[in-house]
C-alpha cells in the first residue's frame, strides 16, 4: 500500500526514515539513471571530471541526487471527481548551501527529468558563485487543462506535502516552465499557515507586494541577453548589428527579446508552440506582444512569414536562442544548424554530441547553467532581500545581475584558455569550461567539508 504522506524518500542520512514510516532508502535510481537528459547531464559531468581530474568521492557524490521525493497529490476537480497528480521533488545536492530550484507544471514531468533538472541547478549554481545547492520539482500535468481553482487546490496540497523538506534554511522553490509568480504566492501562503507565521523567504519569484525583487520576471531573459553580448564579444560583434532568431516567447524567450531589441539586436524570427514568425527586416517586439495577448499565440502574426519551429533553428543568422524545452537541437537537425552562436535560454536544449558536433565545426554554444542562470541570480537576490527585509530598486538588481553573468562569462572564457583540449588545441566547447568552473568549487568545498578526501 502506498502510506498517504509519503511515498518514498532517497536520503544520504536515513534520518527521514524514522520520521516517515514506510519509506523506502531508494526512490527511483533506475529511473533516473535511464532517462536521456539525466543520462545527458552525467555524460558532461563524467567528461568535465575527467579533463581536469576531478577527486573521485567528489564525483561519486555528485552521480545521484541527495533525496528524492515522491507525492501523490489527490486534487478535487471543479466537476467533484478526484484526480490524484505524480508530483516530485529532488534535492540534488547542498554543499554550497540550501537546496534551490523550480518547480515544473507539465505533461513530460517525472523523477528521471526532475533529477536531471536538479542536478543542473547544483552545477549552475555553483558555476554562478552562488551560495546555494541544486534542487528542483514538478507535477505531471498540463497546467492549460486546469481551471485556476484546480491549480490552487493542487499547489497547496503540494507544498504541503513538501513542507517537511523545504523552508527558508532549507530548500527554496521557484517558478519554472508552467508555474508563475501566482503559483509561489499559494505555495508561501500554504507555508505559512502551516508554520503560523509568515516566512516570505520559502520561495522566490513571488509577487513584489508578497516579498518579491523588482526584476524577478524579466531575470532569466535579461541575463540570456547579457550572457549574448559577451559571446559576441568574443566574435568581434556588436548586439546592435546582429540578427537574432529566438525559440519560445514565454517567461524566458519574451523578455529575451525585449531586452535584446532595446539594444538594438534585429529580431527575425521568434516562435512558439503554435509555430513561428519570420521578418528579414526584424520584427517589432512590443507589437508582437500584443498580438500574442489578443490570440494566445504567434502563429498568424500579419507582419511577417509563418515558419515552423524547425526552420527557425536552422535560420541563418547570428544567434539562434532556443528559450523552449529541452532537446529541440538534436541528431536529426545538427547538420542543418547555420548559426555560429547558440545561447541556450532553456535548460538542456543541445544534446552533448550534438553540442560537440556543432562546436568542432566553430561554433559557440553559451551552455544553459550559464545563459539562463539569470533567474536563479534574481532568486538569489530576493532571498537575501527577504532574510534582511531590505529591498533594492530594479536598478540595482539589474546591475549586480550583470556583473554576475558577465563574471562568470569570463570565467568559463578564461577556463577554456587554461584548459586546451590536447587533440584540437584551443577549447571552444563552453559547455566543458562551464562544467569546469562548477566542478572545481565544488570540489573545494567537498573537500574543506571533509566530504571528500
Ligand atoms: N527555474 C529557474 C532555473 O531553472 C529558476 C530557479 C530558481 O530561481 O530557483 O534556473
């Protein structure tokens, strides 16, 4: 039988076993290990490891999560049946700090994705100097075909399934694809009542009258954009003289091209579920915007070209940001690829191989856990802001939000140049050096915490 509060739980500690009866010590290794992103992630962290000789313990720790979580979630429809939801939560891993990551509404969520997505959010997180380790979460749902009432009814049973494992000290949710700021505020006010005080540092991305960042929204989109000026930096270009296809035109991808044709990138071609738009002359954002809010999608759009998904990453231009899901750049289009610059707004969208491919045939591929780190930088942001009950002006978190992108660029830039590949000389896989830098501290803080010797 499954016990009503917990399906199972993987813990280092097995302290969870004695407050949660009926746990079992491994939750869905087997899962996680078989599923393709995970697979993916654990491919880069092995190659990273072993290009710059990574302690063994370190990466054994690092293979699989910490904990993993498994709620079931009964939710009352409006029709009064019930409909009981899969929902997860993984803590990847906490050497730099509490657990932190988002929280995914979607058909494709399960623990394997939630795992890989996780284990990015330790990488990124460390990559991005942050004080903070890597978790994440996710219902199994379309959030599209519930009513608003559903959603909430959900949300708070969700978190309060989950309010043994996060908290403020603890492990801080946040928005992710199909989860908004409205979404955080009932998981906050779910956690409170169940504390009985307000503890407004349980999530971020929440609205700003609630303990919110000014910045918070446009944040991934924003460092997306920061993290393209400095790629075409090192390409000898100008944002004001590029052309720009962009994938997704939602919390990431939207603000992406806004920010980016405020400096006056020409944006092209931008897409969404529906399909895309294409305009040589460069398409106007704040129009398309209010197009999209009057007919939910771009498809249809007058001022331009339809064009699928498909052909606009395959556009000759000199950015394609894909700002969607995952693995939309794979084996079947590689070959197909023009663009010489690829900023991954999404989380995972390249498949290393395919990453590989397009990298020894010059191309530069800015990796996820340094392109969208702008999100959990503003994350962070809010955190600290909520904790000192300090708030800062948009100005500033938008400034310290470039310092942390344009840091870390460098960074990874300069890892690269330290760190040739033998065969080919300089290296220009990004991917590797970004993995680099992340293993690197993470590795000092295993060791100063005598997690590994
Ligand atoms: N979901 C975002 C990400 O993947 C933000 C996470 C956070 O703010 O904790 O980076």
């Amino acid at each position: 039988m499954i016990p009503a509060k917990l399906i199972s739980v993987q813990t280092g500690s097995g302290n969870l076993q004695k407050t949660f009866k009926g746990s079992s010590v491994t939750y869905g290794e087997d899962e996680i290990l078989k599923h393709p992103l995970y697979k993916n992630v654990l491919y880069e962290l092995e190659k990273a490891g072993k290009h710059i000789g990574i302690n063994r313990n370190v990466m054994e720790r690092l293979r699989l999560p910490r904990r993993s979580i498994r709620v079931s979630i009964p939710v009352r429809m409006d029709n009064d049946s019930v409909q009981v939801f899969n929902g997860y939560r993984v803590q990847h891993n906490h050497t730099l700090g509490p657990f932190k990551g988002g929280i995914r509404y979607h058909p494709g969520v399960n623990i394997g994705e939630v795992a890989a997505l996780a284990s990015l959010m330790t990488y990124k997180n460390s990559l991005l100097n942050l004080p903070l380790g890597g978790a994440k979460g996710g219902v199994q749902l379309d959030p599209s075909a519930l009513s608003k009432a559903e959603l909430e009814s959900l949300t708070r049973r969700f978190t309060s399934e989950l309010s043994p494992f996060i908290g403020p000290d603890k492990d801080i949710p946040a928005p992710d694809v199909g989860t908004n700021s409205e979404t955080m505020a009932w998981m906050l006010d779910t956690y409170s009542l169940e504390s009985g005080f307000s503890q407004t540092g349980v999530v971020t991305g929440k609205p700003i009258e609630i303990g919110g960042s000014k910045g918070r929204n446009s944040a991934t989109g924003l460092g997306v954009v920061y993290a393209l000026e400095k790629a075409l930096e090192v390409q000898n270009k100008d944002i004001s003289e590029v052309t720009i296809a962009v994938q997704g035109f939602g919390k990431v991808g939207l603000h992406a091209c806004v920010e980016a044709h405020a400096l006056g990138a020409r944006i092209v071609a931008v897409s969404d579920r529906s399909g895309g738009c294409f305009n040589p002359k460069g398409l106007n954002i704040t129009e398309l915007i209010h197009y999209v809010e009057e007919h939910r999608f771009i498809k249809g759009y007058p001022k331009g070209e339809d064009i699928t998904n498909e052909e606009l990453l395959t556009m000759d231009v000199d950015a394609v940001i894909p700002c969607a899901l995952d693995g939309v750049i794979n084996a079947d289009n590689m070959k197909n690829i023009k663009t010489s610059l690829i900023v991954e707004g999404a989380n995972g969208p390249t498949a290393p191989e395919v990453g590989e491919y397009l990298s020894n045939n010059g191309a530069l591929i800015v990796p996820d856990i340094l392109a969208n780190g702008g999100g959990v930088i503003v994350s962070y942001f809010e955190w600290v802001q909520d904790i000192g009950w300090l708030f800062w002006t948009e100005k500033e978190v938008r400034n310290k939000l470039k310092d942390i992108i344009y840091m870390s660029f460098d960074k990874v830039w300069k890892f690269a140049e330290d760190h040739p590949d033998k065969s080919k000389g300089k290296c220009n896989d990004l991917r590797l050096a970004a993995m680099g830098v992340s293993l690197m501290r993470l590795e000092k803080a295993m060791k100063l915490r005598g997690q590994a010797w």
